[in-house]
C-alpha cells in the first residue's frame, strides 16, 4: 500500500491531490520561500491565544540558556536566537540516537536555519531551535549507528542496554565504560582505512585529519556525559553550534524543567471535550486516508486513549514507561497503568474538564502524535521540518489540531540528500566498466550543472523541473543497480571469481552510495553516521552544501545530489 506521504509530494510536484492536501497537511508551502508570509499569519494566530503569555516566554528562555550552557554551547549567537524565538520559530526535531545520530540531523538542523535566513531576507525575523524528542523507549533505531567499512553491513556501533532497561526512554540509557568507548573508535578508524586507500597521499592525510576532528567531538561529548542522551545532544550542540555558528539552541524534551513546562498543554490534551474531540478528528483522518488508499503512519487511537506516557519513579526502574488508560467515573478521569519492571499498579485521578497533572509533571512525557501540539503551547512555532517519517503521522496530527483550535506550524519535508565519496566513485567507476547504472553518470553530472545555473540565473521553474528528473535518475540508478544483483545472483556461477568479485562491488556500492546494508534499507543520509558527511564535506564547510543549494524558489521534499569531488 502506497503510503499517505505521496499526498505530499503529488501536491508539492505535481499540484495534484489538493483536497486531501488540504485535510491532512493544510495545504502546504510548496517552496521555502512561501514561507515567510505565512508565518507572518500563524505568528498572528498565535499573538491571539491565551498560552504564550510574557512569564512563560521568560521561563521557557531562561530553561533553554541553561539548558545550552550545560551542553557547552551556548554561544553569542545561540543566544541571540533564544531571545528571538517569541517572534516565531522553526523547528527541527529528532529524537536523541548513539554518536549523535545519522548524516540527515544535520540537514534538518541546516534547514531550519535556511528557512530562518530566507524569512529574514523577506523581512520576517524567525529563529530556528532543535527539539531532542523522547517519546520511545529503548529501540535498535536509537540505539544503533554504523560508519561505512570495506563491506556491505558497515561498521555497527550498538550503545548497550543494561538488563532492567529496556522499557526506559532511550535518552536515560547510562554511559558505558571508557573502554568500550575506545573500542568503538578504533573500530570506526579501521573501517575508513581500506576506504582512504583510494586517495593520494596529500588527499589522505586531508581525510585522515578530518575523521580525527570527527572522532574529537565524539570523544569529548563522551567523556563529558552519563547518559545516551546528554552524550547525543552534546555531540549536536557542538556541532550545529561550535563547529559550525548556525545558531540553533537546543531543546531537551527529558530535561526535568522542560517537562514542567510541558504539563500544561497535556493537561489541555486530557480534558474531557478536548480528548474526546482528539479521538474523533484523529478516527476521521485515519479514514480519509485509508479511503484513498493509502497507508497511514499512526494506527488507530483507542477509546481509552491518554495524550501522554508515565514514567516510573521507582529507582529500579529506570524511568521504565507505560501507556496509561483512560476511564470516566463521576466527573474524574482515572488514568490507570502498571510499570513493566516491577508490576506496581499506578492510577492517577484527576478533574476531568480541569485536569491538574502538576505533581506528575516530571514523570509525564508526550507522545508521538501529541509532542508537536505541546511544544506549541510554549513556542509560537511556525514551521517544522521534518522528514517521510514525520510526514505520515503529521498527515493525522494536523487535523486534530485544527479541530482543537490550536494554532500548529507549516509541515516542511527537508530535502532528501544523496552525496559523493572518493570511495564511491572509484567502485562507480569499476562498476561501469562492468556496464552497471551508478549515479556517478554524465547525465547526472550535466543536470548538476543545469540545477546550479538555472538557480544562479533566477529561473525557478528550470531549476525544479530539473531537480525532480535528478531525483528520478537517482532512483532509477538504485533499481536498476538491484535489477543487476538480482539477475547476478539467481543465473550467474557464483563459484566463479569475477561474478563473486561483481557481487561484493555491487553490495557495497549499494551500501555506501544507496544506504542500503541489507535489503529494504534505503537512504544514504538515514544510514550513515554524520561522520560519513563530516569526513567528506570538511568541517570548515560542513553546512555550506545544504546552504548553497535551499533556494527559496526550491521546492519542498526535493532529492538532490551533493557532488565532493568536483
């Protein structure tokens, strides 16, 4: 089944689909550069609620700059950004993930502040933050990196999980020891070596040098940390903030603080009318897009449904999470769940027009369809971006907050990244040879050009139409290089050196080029850790790519192609 996503992109590519568009998505900008006047209008719609008050813009500023001083980061122009945020915000978010997470946190940070830059060009002052989201518990997505090696699985990184863990939130996951730290960098370095052998030597010691710088912001978040989490947001922070000036403060969703903060808007969520008007806008989005044929990103919410996860206090349970079930008796809401560690029952009774969740706030965390709505109420966000993931369940998000009155951001998919390495080259190269589709084509190479001129030449339309033909070049490189293992596996001898030999190029083009590891991967910048971009970009340009190329005349959830070795 083709999943709710499409409905975004047939309208941002083809106009088409505008009616389901408008339901699931509030018809969105098509390029970055729409973007500014409609901000000027949500941040009117926000003006006019009764959340974002002075005293709690001051506690969510002064949360947010002690928040980026403990991180390290809290830099002239981070806090330049936090001072701005009650003008509007664009938001990027992701969840807190082993070294930091994959190569596309940093595109989506890199967006955030393009949007921010293009809207205050137009005179719209914006200003991005970053949201470290926590709501799942311990999962291998999370906890699970790779670097590229000599093969086609990659380098795995895998942060342990004690025994008595595994239903806590990824972000509370202790630090293990100092020397499976040093295990884990030496295994990321032996994986790059065979890789480097492609390069002179004056281009080695350039790439060398490089990873070093990687592996330092690595190793100093490390050993500056307990926590997964504190060890992924320091690795951001750095990055985003230290390493590059993009002025991007962050947002900790586990930060004790910030969950108190929070508490109001899940009170919001769990008042009788409101949730019972959330079950049924989120039932009737759900429907439309099931009718359509289209799979949805969210299953259905059931009748007993809560807007927020507990944690448990016990010391043995690490935060251990539960969902809550909702019952109705005499006017209370009884919320009623038992800890998956030590099977204590919890009930939580609370008014159920006027809920007041303020002694639990600590122990309440929001949940995937309910965090957006949440942040809301405490940052008159504008924009979010956000990539496919985010893009199916926002499809069944945004109309449960138009039905609830409650003033929600553009949906913004970032663009999806594909880039070139030394090492993908010269296997491109070989594979040619052996007559093998590859990205690395003339064909490719030539609209790269055409892309870059019609955008410098101010010709939007050039520019898109040939951006969406890269994006089909690419993916028909992607099949077509499939097709051939396919065919090489079920007919060809594979006692035979050469096939075997066309096998393993094959395998690992499609890992390093594609993401693609294992079958049903897909997705260069999801795979790889952001030291592959680091290592290839240069840290003295590592957000230059992304700037160059986010036109305001780009249209959103485009597929581009970042061409280092030109």
């Amino acid at each position: 089944m083709r999943s709710v996503v499409e409905v975004y992109q047939s309208f941002i590519w083809r106009g088409t689909d505008t009616g389901l568009a408008a339901l699931l998505y509030d018809t969105p900008p098509v390029t970055l550069g729409e973007i500014p006047p409609r901000a000027v209008r949500l941040r009117d719609r926000y003006q006019k609620t009764g959340w974002l008050t002075e005293e709690r813009i001051s506690k969510v500023a002064d949360i947010l700059t002690a928040a980026n001083r403990r991180l390290g980061a809290l830099t002239p122009s981070v806090k330049r950004r936090i001072e701005m945020l009650s003008e509007g915000a664009v938001e990027a978010a992701h969840q807190a993930v082993c070294m930091g997470g994959p190569v596309y946190v940093l595109n989506k940070a890199a967006t955030a502040a393009r949007v921010a830059a293009i809207s205050e060009r137009s005179g719209v002052s914006l200003a991005p933050f970053f949201f470290v989201a926590d709501y799942d518990e311990v999962q291998p997505e999370l906890t699970n990196m790779r670097t590229p090696l000599l093969g086609a699985e990659g380098n795995l990184v895998s942060f342990p999980v004690p025994e008595g863990y595994e239903y806590s939130p990824v972000s509370v996951l202790p630090a293990p020891s100092d020397e499976w730290y040093v295990r884990v960098e030496e295994s990321v370095r032996a994986g790059y070596r065979p890789l480097f052998k492609v390069l002179d030597d004056r281009a080695k010691t350039m790439f060398e040098e490089r990873l070093e710088q990687a592996l330092s912001v690595v190793r100093w978040a490390f050993y500056n940390s307990q926590t997964l989490g504190e060890w992924s947001q320091k690795i951001l922070a750095r990055l985003l903030n230290i390493e590059c000036d993009l002025g991007v403060p962050l947002l900790p969703a586990s930060d004790p603080q910030v969950r108190e903060t929070m508490v109001g808007g899940m009170e919001y969520l769990l008042a009788s009318d409101n949730r019972d008007r959330f079950l049924r806008a989120h039932d009737q989005a759900t429907q439309a897009i099931l009718q359509a044929g289209l799979d949805t990103g969210m299953g259905k919410r059931p009748d007993d449904y809560v807007p927020f996860f507990y944690e448990c206090p016990g010391r043995e349970c690490h935060r251990a999470r539960m969902e809550l079930h909702y019952e109705s008796s005499d006017g209370a809401a009884l919320l009623r769940g038992r800890c998956p560690v030590c099977q204590q029952h919890v009930e939580i009774e609370a008014d159920a027009q006027d809920p007041d969740l303020s002694q639990f706030a600590k122990e309440l965390a929001p949940r995937v369809d309910t965090r957006q709505m949440v942040v809301d109420m405490l940052i008159p966000t504008v924009c979010h971006v956000g990539g496919p993931g985010e893009a199916a369940y926002y499809a069944q998000v945004i109309p449960v907050a138009r039905e609830l009155g409650i003033t929600f951001p553009m949906f913004v998919k970032y663009p999806r990244v594909y880039f070139n390495t030394p090492w993908g080259e010269s296997m491109a190269a070989r594979l040619k040879e052996a007559k093998v589709s590859v990205i690395q084509s003339q064909a490719v190479f030539g609209l790269l050009g055409s892309i870059a001129r019609a955008r410098k030449k101010g010709r939007p339309d050039d520019m898109n139409s040939r951006v969406s033909e890269l994006e089909r070049l690419i993916s028909q490189a992607h099949s077509e290089a499939n097709s051939t293992l396919k065919q090489l596996l079920e007919q060809a001898d594979m006692t035979n050196e050469e096939n075997h030999r066309l096998k393993f190029d094959l395998e690992c083009y499609l890992s390093w080029a594609f993401g693609q590891y294992t079958l049903g991967k897909l997705g260069q910048e999801s795979t790889w850790s952001w030291i592959e971009w680091a290592v290839n970009a240069g840290f003295r340009d590592l957000m230059g790519p992304y700037e160059r190329a986010y036109d305001s005349a780009l249209k959103n959830g485009s597929t581009l192609f970042v061409n280092f070795m030109a």
